[in-house]
C-alpha cells in the first residue's frame, strides 16, 4: 500500500497553507473580539483573493464552477482549511451552503439550478437548510410537523423551525416538509426552495449559543413559516423526496466536517505543542518536560492519525461503491473523530492554563462552538446505535435495544 500523497493533493495543501498563514490567520483575532458579522466586508475581499487560487468552491466538478476535485482530494482540503474557524467560507465550501450545492446539482430543475444554484457556487448568494424543529426531536427526521399543502398553482408551508444556520443573510433555505401523512414514513416529506423574502417567512432570533448569539454565516435562528407560498417550480426533487435527498446530502457531508474537524485538531495540537516547548513551569524546565504533557501529546497525535484514517477509508468507500455501501463507515467516523475532537481540544485547553481560555488562541471558540459536533450531522447514539444494530444483525439478533 502507497501512502505518498499525490502530488495534486500536496499540492493544494501548499497553496492553503500559504494563504491562510498570509491571509487568514491575521484575521482571528478580529474575528473573536468583533465576531463574524463584523468581519464581512474583509472577508469579502479574502474571497477574491481565493478565486485566483483556482480553489474557490473546489469541491464541485469543472462544468459546475469547481476545481472538479474528487472526494479524497477535497478531504485533504478541508482538513487545510479547518485549521482556522473561517477556513471554508472564504473558500465557499462551507457548510450548510456545499451540501445544498451538491443537491440542487443532483435534483434540481435547470430553472433551479439557473436561479438558485448559479449565484451559491458563484459566491454572491448563502443558503441555508430547515430542518429541525423545536417540536419534534432532530435525530428522527421522518417526523416532521411542519407542512406544505399544494394549493392552486403554489406549495403553503406552516410550520417551526430552528438551528437553521446562517439564516441571516441567506438568499434562500431549503425546506423540509411533510406533504403527505399517510404514505410511509420515508415518504413523507418533500424539499421546497424558499427564498428568504418571501412573505410569512419570519426570522423569530438567533439562538443565543454559549453565550452569543452570533451574526449572518456564524448564527443559528429560530423561523416561522406562516403559510409560505412557493410556486410549484420550488419542489426539490420529486414530492416524497425529501427524506432520501437528505440522506443523500449527508454521505459526502460528513467526510467534509469530519476532515475540518481533524484540521480543528491539528491546530490545536501544534498550539499546545508550541507551549509545552516554550512555557517554563521551573527556570529551564518547559511544561513538555512532564509526563502528563508528553502523553497529552502522544495520545493525541495517534488518535487523530488513527481519525484521519477512518475518514480517508470511508471517503474512499463512497467515490468507489457509493453512499449506501459506505453507511456503517459514515456512521463510525462521525462519533470517532467528534469525539476524537473534543479529547484534543480539552487537552490543549488544559495544557495551555489561563491562556486556553482567552480568545488569544482559537482553542476557546473551538472548545464552545464544536460541543455540537457529538450533536449535529446525527447525534453520535443514533449513529452508535446504527453500527451496532448491524454488527448484531450478523449475530442473528433481531431487535435489540
Ligand atoms: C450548531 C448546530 C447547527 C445546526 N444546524 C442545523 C441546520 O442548519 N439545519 C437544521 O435543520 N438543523 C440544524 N441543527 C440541528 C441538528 O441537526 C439537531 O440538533 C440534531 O439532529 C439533534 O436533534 P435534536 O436537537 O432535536 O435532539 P433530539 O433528537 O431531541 O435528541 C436529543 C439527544 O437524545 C439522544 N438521542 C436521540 N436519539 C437517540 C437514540 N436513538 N438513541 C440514544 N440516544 C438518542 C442524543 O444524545 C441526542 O443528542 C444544528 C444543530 C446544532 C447544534
């Protein structure tokens, strides 16, 4: 087995490494004193920059305004860009906007693809995705109270939503609804393009998140939908679609977030790795002269090394046999490397004293924000439960809780 990085991959890591040292790394601690909202129009110039790297929403094909890079290539992109909280955006690959690329490429109407699609990859516009709602637990998707009723010549969508990320500011979201109670479960709920001016379309708040409630790409609201009217053009998919185009949307999706988290973790270590070498506990005697450090270190260096494996193997499963043969693999990197996360994290804050917990470093927005990682894209159980049902299966047991 070879394991040289081709030199495409080397390659594009070089060039983000570059970038981000020269133009993004400066911004951080801008980005924690003023917050994300603030730092939009510097951000916007960044984006320019990134155009002429030829890397800007690379993971798409050629044909689609991407760099046409496969899976595994674009893995070792994200985990680049992951090293700083601001990496994706200005790359536009950032989540929820490249999963909702990559459906609207897959299910949407050239019309779709001309009005929603076009302004996304090109950078002028964000998406977001509702989903979730406050009623109704997240980790069973088929269970939905929110509906759309076809009426005359428009779809009528009633209902709540929330942790709808980066509804400020987006162009349109991508909804779930139910449109049929009856059929089987799966079969429910349909995917509506709704843009985000449409009447009845209310933005009821940002949650506040550990203590922010953030602003524009880096918020998560709470919406209403009182009988949005969407023109029968707006269905994504075919009616019935919507739990199996989200299935389909998440595969890909959680290589991308499973690879940024491994840059998170990278960042963190070389942060920690830098301090125990420097930082004197006793004149002449640097905090990585303890044992304690030493195997913070090392334990963390093979976990994420063990990680990045995984994620590597499962990426490389779904380019070669697809989404539904990659399922068990999808759901063992998403628990292993959100936990694998928040392990070196928790490390590199400890080992850093005080400072971890300042803004100094980017440790204390990473240690507060990515808590959610063991929660959103599945909640780790549901995803242990997953795995261990179908191991089980394979011992004859039928049901087992
Ligand atoms: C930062 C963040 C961003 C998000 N962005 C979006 C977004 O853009 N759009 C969107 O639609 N949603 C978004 N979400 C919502 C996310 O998808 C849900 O929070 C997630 O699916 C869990 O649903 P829930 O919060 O309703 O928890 P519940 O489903 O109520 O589950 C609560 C807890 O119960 C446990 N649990 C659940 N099921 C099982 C089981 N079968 N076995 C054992 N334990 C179980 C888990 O520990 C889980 O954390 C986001 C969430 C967060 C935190």
């Amino acid at each position: 087995m070879d394991f040289t990085p081709p030199p495409k991959v080397e390659a594009l890591r070089q060039t983000l490494r570059d970038f981000m040292r020269r133009e993004l790394y400066p911004l951080e601690p801008a980005l924690a004193r003023d917050g994300f909202a603030a730092l939009l129009p510097t951000l916007a110039e960044k984006r320019d920059k990134a155009r002429q790297t030829g890397l800007f929403a690379a993971h798409l094909s050629e044909a689609h305004g991407g760099a046409g890079l496969s899976l595994t290539e674009f893995a070792a992109m994200s985990e680049e860009l992951g090293k700083t909280p601001i990496g994706h955006y200005v790359f536009n690959c950032q989540a929820p906007d490249v999963g909702n690329m990559e459906i609207l490429i897959e299910h949407g109407t050239e019309a779709q693809k001309a009005e929603f699609l076009a302004p996304l990859v090109a950078g002028r516009t964000r998406s977001c995705f509702t989903m979730t709602e406050p009623e109704h637990p997240g980790s069973n998707p088929t269970w939905l109270g929110t509906t759309a009723r076809n009426d005359g010549d428009a779809w009528v969508i009633r209902g709540h939503k929330w942790f709808t990320t980066g509804f400020e500011g987006s162009a349109f979201t991508i909804c779930m609804a139910v449109t049929n109670p009856e059929a089987d479960a799966h079969a429910r709920a349909s995917m509506f393009l709704v843009p985000t001016d449409s009447p009845g379309l209310e933005h009821v708040s940002n949650l506040s998140i550990m203590g922010s409630r953030g602003g524009d790409w880096a918020s998560h609201a709470e919406v209403m939908f009182h009988d949005v009217r969407v023109p029968h053009a707006n269905l994504l998919g075919a009616e019935g679609m919507g739990f199996v185009i989200a299935q389909h949307r998440l595969g890909p999706g959680r290589i991308h977030h499973c690879m940024r988290w491994i840059g998170i973790c990278e960042r963190a270590l070389d942060i920690l790795c830098r301090h125990a070498a420097t930082r004197e506990i006793a004149p002449g005697k640097p905090l990585g002269t303890r044992q304690i450090v030493q195997q913070w270190i090392a334990e963390s260096r093979a976990e994420i090394d063990a990680a990045r494996f995984m994620v590597q193997h499962a990426a490389w499963k779904i380019e070669t046999q697809g989404v539904y043969a990659a399922r068990e693999e999808i759901s063992l990197i998403k628990f292993t490397v959100a936990r694998t996360l928040q392990r070196v994290l928790d490390r590199a804050l400890q080992g850093l004293g005080g400072l971890g917990m300042t803004d100094d470093t980017p440790i204390a927005f990473w240690y507060s924000h990515e808590r959610a990682a063991r929660i959103y894209d599945g909640a780790d159980e549901v995803h242990i439960e997953a795995v261990a049902k179908r191991i089980l299966r394979g011992y004859g047991m039928r049901s087992p809780r």
